[in-house]
C-alpha cells in the first residue's frame, strides 16, 4: 500500500500513514532497520494517548517555539526517522525561526547523509549542515557516531532541537550548556528527562504546531517572548503528560472500554 491509496476515513488513517512514510524511507536508504524498531517504541506511546496533542504537549511547543525565536544561534538536528516523517515541516520551521539544519545520525554512513540532504533539498532547504567533512567537530562523552557535529551548527549552537534520539546525546548537549528542544511521544525516555523543553507529542503533529506557534509568536515583543520560554517548568509537564496517560487508563479500568 502507498500512502496516496490508504482511504482518508481510514480509523488507523495517520497512524498507517507514518508506517508507509517509514517504510519508503527504509527503501530509499533514508531510515535504518532499528529506526523502524524505534518507532514501535514511540507508535505504543501515541496509541495510548489517543494519537492527538494533549494541553501539556500545547504548553510545551509554544515554549519550544519562544526559545527557538529568543536563541541566537538555534539547530535543527535531522536524523533518518525525522527526515522520513516530516522533511517539508522540518524546513519550513527551520525558515520561520531562522534555525539552521544539521544531519546527525547515530548509524552514519556517507551515502545516508547525502540521501537525507537530498531529501530536506527537495523540500526547498540550502546550507544543510554535518554532511561529510562539515561534521568536523566532537561533541564530548558520547562514544556513538552521534558525537560528530558541526563547528558551524550543533557544536556553536545555543539551542538544540532533537527528534526521537536517545537520551545520551541530550545530557552532553545540555553538560555543554546548550538548551535541548527534545520531540519524544515518551515522557519516561532520558531525552524527555534531560531536555529544557520537551514536546511529548508525535513528531508529525509536533513540527506543524511549533511552525504555528513561532508564526503567532513572531507578533509579540522580545521581552514577552523571553518570558514564555522562560517560564516554562520541563518536569512539571512530564507529570502532566503522565497524569493524563494515568487518568485515560483508569477510566477504561473503571469503566471499561
Ligand atoms: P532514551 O535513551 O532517551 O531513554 P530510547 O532508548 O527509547 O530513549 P530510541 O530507541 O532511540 O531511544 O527511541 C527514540 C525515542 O523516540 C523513543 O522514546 C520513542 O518513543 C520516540 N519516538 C519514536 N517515534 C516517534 C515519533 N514519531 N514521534 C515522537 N517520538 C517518537
């Protein structure tokens, strides 16, 4: 089945959509096998709540929004997963609040970056960066292939914005003094953990809403924007986000489904 031809009134619609998406990225080399893995992960948080953004993942995109636009030097890290999700969105937030974007694989091969450039290409980006020999920075205390970076983005970079990744590379960006923007459906993960503004939402839905909130934001002073990234509480949230995964299952416990 191809994404066109999945019927729109499907119950699973979106849901089948995302696999297609990932499994056109696996065959285009643009996704590895354990991304498909880790997306099951992130597809079993999703179901559980009811695949929609919740008030608390609301709270956190437009914090997210608000630091991406305070940051002086804010970057967008792509991996397999997210340029197969959601390139075109990736780009167009990247545009609306001035962030640059960076590859950053965790099973780096040559052929792979340039498959993912040539995808967030296509989508309209310039001056992608961390591809072949701009990755020529060393994030420390990360032994995966994670911790090569740009000196130009990720290794200058104020703000981190980070999808679906594990949680190492997040508490060495944060021991480096950067702000991480995590996008993780799981509010239990490191990444959520360490991360100063984590969006416990489906990246699909996740990079959309952070385009509208930066585009609704753009409207306000510096000064009151400042305040809404800088008022935001990371661990506060996660405990929302886990009432609410908590609360929708004790009403089908109580009163079944
Ligand atoms: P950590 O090291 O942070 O505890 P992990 O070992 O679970 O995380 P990975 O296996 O790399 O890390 O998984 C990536 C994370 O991305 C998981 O928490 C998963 O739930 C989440 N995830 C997967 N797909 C999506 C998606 N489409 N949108 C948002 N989050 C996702």
């Amino acid at each position: 089945m191809d994404e066109e031809t999945i019927p729109p009134d499907h119950p699973r619609y979106w849901s089948l959509v995302i696999r297609e998406r990932l499994v056109r990225g696996f065959r285009n080399g643009i996704v590895v096998p354990q991304g498909l893995i880790a997306h099951g992960r992130g597809e079993a948080f999703d179901y559980i709540l009811g695949e929609e953004t919740h008030p608390p993942a609301r709270e956190a995109t437009k914090a997210a929004a608000a630091l991406l636009l305070v940051s002086q030097n804010p970057v967008i890290s792509v991996n397999g997963n997210s340029a197969a999700l959601a390139a075109s969105e990736l780009v167009k937030l990247s545009q609306i609040s001035n962030a640059k974007l960076e590859v950053n694989l965790f099973h780096r091969s040559r052929e792979r970056e340039e498959r993912i450039l040539s995808r967030l290409r296509e989508e309209g980006a310039d001056n992608i960066l961390g591809v072949g020999e701009d990755a020529d920075a060393i994030i420390p205390d990360i032994s995966s292939m994670r911790r090569k970076v740009s000196s130009r983005g990720i290794y200058r970079a104020d703000t981190v914005l980070v999808a679906i990744e594990d949680g190492d590379r997040t508490e060495s960006l944060v021991k480096m003094g950067k702000k991480v923007i995590a996008i993780d459906i799981n509010p239990f993960s490191r990444t959520a953990r360490y991360a100063t503004v984590t969006i416990v939402d489906n990246i699909i839905r996740a990079i959309p809403n952070l385009v509208k909130e930066c585009e609704e934001l753009r409207h306000l002073s510096l000064e009151e924007i400042r305040c809404i990234a800088e008022r935001f509480d990371n661990e506060a949230n996660l405990c929302n986000m886990v009432a609410i995964i908590l609360r929708r299952l004790e009403k089908i416990a109580q009163q079944g489904f």
